[in-house]
C-alpha cells in the first residue's frame, strides 16, 4: 500500500470517530431527580416558626457537628446520584428551611464541586419548611421563578408549603416547566387533611392547564412528595395524573409511577412495614413521546435505593427501610426517611 493510501485509510478513520462523537453528543442525557432530605434546618432558632426542636437546646439536640454531617451526607446522596458522567442536573427537595442552608449545602460542603445554584421558596408552613430546585448553570438557563400559596380547605388561616414553579430553557432551546411540591401531611389523619391535598393538586392543575393553553408543546415535569399515592383522588381526579400505560396524549398529564400502585415491594417511603410511592414524577404527555425533541429516556422512572440509604426495619416488619436522620427523639445519623427517585431526560439537538 502506497503511503497516499496508508494516509488516505488514517484520514477515513479520523472522521468515522469525529461523526460516531457528534452522534453521541447529538443527545445529551440529562437527569432530573428529587429527595425529600428530612429535616435540613440550621440550628438557629426562627422565632417565626415552630422550629424549635431542631436547636442545640431542642429536644432533637440539633448541633453544628450533626447538622453539617446531615449536609455532608445530603451532599454524597446527590453526587452519587449522577449518571456516571455527570451529577444530576435538576435536584427538586422538600423540607429544607431557608437559602442559608442551600448556601451551606452547595457552597460550603461535599455538593460545593459540582457548582449548583438554587431557588426556594418563602412559605409560611408553621414549621418553616420550604420547597427548593438545585439546577447546574451551564445545563439549564432559568427563565422565570415563581411560587404559588395553597389556600388549604380545611382552614383558610392553616399554611402550607408553596408550589414551585421554575421556567428553563435547555441545551436545545426547548423549555421546561418545573414544579417542586410538598402536599399537606396525613399526621391529623387521611381523611381530616385530604380536602388539603385536593386542594393543592386544583390549584397545581389550574397552572399546568395554563401552560397547555400558551405553549404548543408544553415539557412539564412535577415533582414531589405528595403525601398520597399515585392512585388517591388528590392525583388522579383533582391533578388529572393517568397512567403512561394509558393513551397518551400531548395535552394531559401523566405519573411515572401509577403502574406501580399495585406493587408491595418497591417505593420511596416505607409506613408500617410497607413500601409506597409518596415522592412521584408528574408529566406532560409530550415527554412520553420518543420523537419529541425532549422525552424521557425508557419512559421510565426509578428510585435510588443504593444500600448505604437503608437499614434493618424492626423485627416486627422485617426487610429494610430508609435510613434516617432521626426515629422519634432519637438521633440515628442517617440520611433521609425517604429515597431519592429520578429519571433521565434525552435531549435531542
């Protein structure tokens, strides 16, 4: 072979490897996760809100030394999240207090690496718990924030979280909506405190149905820990959750894990031996379309469920639970009462 040739075969297989990288880089994976984190308070007391517990006096003896280990620890659940190449680029989170704690979480401990910025709320939950979005500058550019207050049925002067809602434009020029929530709790009973949930999910419809009307292909991703399941009225009837088995359509909303309401072994939350989806992925119709120029990858959703997130449940119940920060009073040290879930979104060019 001539050395004209010998170059001409070196030059062919330069550019097979150059169009082989441009068809990987064509879509980029982009994975959105969210994790309530159980807790995350600094140890100063707000004379505004009922936090008292969570102070060096309280009766949980929240200290500097535990409550930077819970942001260590909060910061190894989300780097570890990642896909391998990259951590997760949208991190949705409940039950943190306040921007002094997000500053700490991505300036100041483990997460300070990957350069997070953030956006929370301002509520007026009695507990000062708050609803919050941790995105990468260089993966999303945020359009627009806002946030939207509950008025809860049961009483008119009971508070809530609010509902986030954060606009961005990603790699591609689409745009994403996104919604970060944390429905009213069942702690004075399912029944008593569901008018609140229902509540919460009208007026989280009444947005989502606003956005169908002004964008022709509306990407909307809800997100949350809902205190329902994915087959309680709040999220089928009030919110217009379907299943992704059902017929899909661009201008209705669906729930990544609808289809697993039937399943006993596999969940988020853990409640008297029990396993549960109460953190869900909420989307519109259009993402679960593979042609679209976003969609979700596999149509699938997932929880993280590494072991070092789990101990022993208790005799009683058997298996494993999430490892959390505290049971009761008492200070185990662990993560979170609840798994992180995520789900990758492809982004086509």
């Amino acid at each position: 072979m001539s050395g004209l040739s010998k170059r001409w075969k070196i030059l062919q297989g330069i550019i097979l490897l150059l169009i082989i990288s441009i068809q990987a880089n064509a879509q980029e994976s982009f994975r959105i996760m969210f994790y309530n984190v159980e807790n995350m308070y600094d140890i100063k007391d707000n004379p505004e809100t009922n936090d008292d517990d969570l102070t060096p006096n309280g009766q949980l003896r929240w200290t500097s030394y535990r409550y930077w280990k819970k942001l260590n620890d909060i910061s190894t659940v989300i780097s570890s999240a990642g896909d391998g190449k990259y951590p997760p680029a949208l991190v949705g989170i409940c039950e943190v207090e306040n921007d002094s704690v997000l500053f700490d979480l991505t300036k100041r401990a483990g997460l300070r690496e990957h350069k997070y910025e953030y956006i929370i709320t301002n509520s007026k939950d009695n507990r000062g718990s708050n609803t919050a979005l941790l995105y990468q500058r260089d993966r999303i550019k945020i359009i627009s924030k806002r946030s939207y207050t509950p008025t809860l049925q049961s009483d008119p002067l009971k508070t809530t979280r609010d509902i986030l809602h954060v606009t961005g434009k990603v790699i591609n020029d689409e745009i994403l909506d996104i919604f970060v929530c944390h429905f009213p709790s069942r702690r004075e009973g399912i029944k008593r405190t569901r008018p609140d949930r229902i509540r919460c999910a009208e007026l989280l419809k009444q947005k989502a149905d606003s956005l169908f009307r002004i964008r022709k292909k509306a990407n909307i991703i809800i997100m949350g820990d809902f205190n329902d399941y994915p087959n309680d009225i709040s999220l089928t009837e009030s919110l217009g959750a379907r299943s992704i088995k059902s017929r899909v359509s661009d201008k209705n909303l669906y729930n990544m894990f609808y289809h697993y309401s039937d399943k006993t072994n596999t969940g988020s939350y853990k409640y008297k031996g029990k396993w549960n989806f109460i953190d869900q992925f909420i989307i519109s119709g259009n993402l679960l379309n593979l042609s679209s120029k976003i969609s979700i990858k596999g149509k699938e959703a997932h929880v993280y469920s590494e072991p070092f997130l789990l101990h022993d449940d208790n005799k009683k119940y058997g298996g494993q639970k999430p490892f959390r920060t505290y049971s009761g009073f008492k200070y185990l040290g662990g993560y979170s009462d609840h798994l992180p879930i995520y789900m990758d979104l492809i982004i086509k060019d």
